[in-house]
C-alpha cells in the first residue's frame, strides 16, 4: 500500500525560516512523483537533521519515502515522530495507523490511532472505514460492530462502493466469510455429525466448519450448535470460550463464567481466553480481586498486552491504589505514548493529588 504525501498538513508557519519550505516540500513531491526517490529522501533527512527546521511533516513526507522503498520499519519511525510532533494532525495519523495495521499486524495499536481520529472527527470517512474493516476481521463476534462502522462510513460518504461490498459481505456471512468458507461447503456441519463421523476428522477442523455456518444474529441457535460439539469434543477450550461470549450476549451469567472459566482449565496460556475471563469477572462480576490474577497471569506471557496494564490500572484505582495505578498507566504510555486512556488517567490521578 503507498500512502499519498498530502499538502494539506496544517503545519506551524515557517516563514521567519532562512528556507522557503513551500518551494522545499513541492520539489520534493516532485522528485519522489517522478521516481527519484532517493534524493527526495536525502533532501528530507537534511532538513530532519537540521533541529532549527524539524517539523513533522518533513517526518511524515520521509515516512513515505521510506515506505515506497520498502524500509518499513523506517517508514513507522518517521510516522510516530510525525504524530508525536503533530497529534492533531489525521493525516499524519493516518498514516501511522494504516501501517501499524496493514504493514505491522498491529491490530491494538492501530486501533488506538484510527479511534482518536473519530474522537477529533466523528465524520472521518477513511477512520470509520478502517475500524469497521478491522472488526470484520478479527472474528465474527465483532461483525454487529463493524456493520456499525460501515452503516456510519455509508452516511458519510453515500454509495461508495466498497462499504457496500463490505456490508454484503456481513448481510451473508455463511458465503462470504474467506476464512472457512470453503472446507464448510465441502463437509457437513459439525452439529449434523454423529461420534463416528467425529473421529474422522481432527476437532478444529469440525470447529472451523462450525462456525463459517453459524449466523452472527442467531445466538439461540449458536448456543445449540456449539453445544452439540462439546458433546462430542468436553475438551475443546475454543468452543468453551465462544459458547462463554454467546451465553454472555442471552444474558445467561451463570452458563457464560462457567465457559470463560473452562477454557482458561483447557488452554491456561491462551490470552484471549483468560482475558475474557479477567474481564468478565472485573466488568459483570464486579469481583476485581478475583480478575486481577487472571490479568497479572497474562503479563507474564504478555508483559506489553496494553489491555491488560489498563485493566490492571483501573482495578488498582477501584482498590485506592493510586500510586500502583500510576505506575501501571505509565507502563501503559512507555509503549505507547499517544495512549489518550492512559494520559486522561494520569490527569487525573495528578489532579487528585
């Protein structure tokens, strides 16, 4: 993906300067418009260089350079200096967070940056899209919010032909859906299948057919479906989870900590699973003593899950732990600066003391 240098930066101005940077950024674009992508670079990272004339959107026009060479982690350096210098820019955000996501796999993360963007600007098209595009992809317990997303791109940009596309797609999940789609028209499904058509297939692969067919707005019939599998397979601990977040959504409390709880017995280094769990029990619950093992487990396999150091945060503040709560909220922006939960907690926290 090549990200468009955009003139329309809203940088300080820079007249009082000794160089005319109008002139400097057009024959830069110039340069990189007409392939010289190099020296358009090497311009850049001269004026970087120069601290008297370090400005973001030399950061930014360098991260685009350094993208189409295909220096991505260049590319995401200088697009974090550019937020950081400028973080009220959506361009320059925007970047970040495509690259964080389309480049990097950083799911959270770009998560984080395409959400400010709509808190700056709720009518931003291109954020509404891209946090609706990432809600279809994580599984299909996110599907409800990414029609959420699309339906909101719709009214701010009418007829445009991807997000229509992108809401067929959920409108008919059973044939759309890339992942499973496949293997699931070619075998039964896994709540047709006796125990002797179980043992011919591995577990995860029922599962996998299971759910391509399951509907997202069908939770009566997804419990059933999901319960018919663990019949067959007690220990599956994914499908303990998925029942866990159906029985959440019918309101069933009981049925829904009994699942999160068993697949965290089934899969104990799982971190989606004891997240939900932790969550559970912190958020419906209102029990954090008993969350907060769940979340410290889940540091200790992932000690940057930003979540988790929130979470942690948050029980630490219900607790009257402000200074443990400090300090995991500062964890929180030593990964992630731009942390806008994190920083309106310190805020406060300081504005207490």
């Amino acid at each position: 993906m090549i990200f468009p240098i955009n003139t329309n930066t809203g940088d300080k101005d820079m007249s009082n300067t000794s160089v005319n940077l109008d002139n400097f950024f057009n024959e830069t674009e110039s340069l990189a418009a007409t392939g010289n992508l190099s020296e358009a670079g090497k311009l850049l990272q001269g004026l970087i260089d120069n601290q008297d004339l370090t400005i973001a959107r030399a950061h930014n026009d360098s991260g685009v350079i350094a993208w189409q060479e295909g220096k991505a982690d260049k590319a995401l350096e200088h697009y974090r200096q550019a937020v950081k210098l400028a973080p009220g820019n959506p361009v320059y955000r925007k970047n970040l967070a495509d690259i964080l996501y389309f480049g990097m796999g950083e799911i959270e993360n770009a998560l984080a940056h395409y959400r400010q963007i709509i808190a700056d600007n709720p009518r931003d098209f291109d954020a509404n899209l891209a946090i609706g595009r990432i809600c279809a992809d994580l599984s299909r317990h996110f599907h409800q919010e990414a029609r959420d997303f699309f339906e909101l791109a719709d009214r701010i940009e009418p007829g445009n032909e991807f997000v229509n596309n992108e809401l067929l797609k959920l409108s008919s999940p059973a044939e759309n859906r890339e992942d499973f789609a496949a293997t699931a028209k070619a075998k039964p499904q896994a709540a047709d299948l006796n125990l002797k058509d179980a043992d011919t297939d591995d577990p995860d692969t029922l599962y996998q057919r299971l759910i391509a067919d399951l509907d997202p707005e069908n939770n009566v019939n997804n419990e059933t479906e999901i319960k018919n599998f663990l019949d067959n397979f007690p220990h599956f601990a994914r499908a303990h989870n998925d029942l866990g977040v159906i029985s959440h959504r019918l309101e069933k409390m009981d049925q829904a900590e009994e699942c999160y709880l068993r697949a965290v017995q089934l899969a104990p280094q799982n971190i989606t699973f004891r997240k939900n769990l932790a969550d559970f029990l912190f958020v419906v619950k209102n029990d954090p003593g008993a969350a907060m093992p769940h979340y410290h487990e889940v540091l200790t396999t992932a000690p940057k899950d930003l979540e988790t150091l929130m979470m942690i945060g948050n029980i630490c503040l219900e607790l009257g732990s402000a200074d443990d709560a400090h300090s995991f909220f500062n964890l929180v922006l030593d990964i992630e600066p731009w942390n806008l939960d994190a920083s309106k907690a310190l805020e406060m926290l300081d504005e207490k003391r």
